[in-house]
C-alpha cells in the first residue's frame, strides 16, 4: 500500500535528530503493521 511504499522511501535527508533514530530494525515492526492493513481500510483512514 501507498504507507508502505513512503516508508520504503526512508526518511528525507536533512531530516531532525529523531530521523538518525529510525533505523530499519525499528521500522521492521512498522512496515509489517501497515502491510496487515487491506489497502482501502487505509485510504479511508488516512484521507
């Protein structure tokens, strides 16, 4: 889903402090959480 594919993205550079903290193991449970989600439950929350 589209969560999924801005994740995969990472994080812009430049980002804040908080930025240098997301690391992939502790965006791992993140992504499997948004890939739980049926991709029009998604929209519907999010827009």
């Amino acid at each position: 889903n589209d969560l999924v594919e801005e994740l995969d993205r990472g994080i812009p550079a430049g980002g804040s402090e908080v930025a240098q903290e997301l690391t992939a193991e502790r965006l791992e449970p993140v992504r499997r959480m948004l890939q739980a989600y049926d991709e029009a439950f998604v929209k519907e929350v999010t827009h």
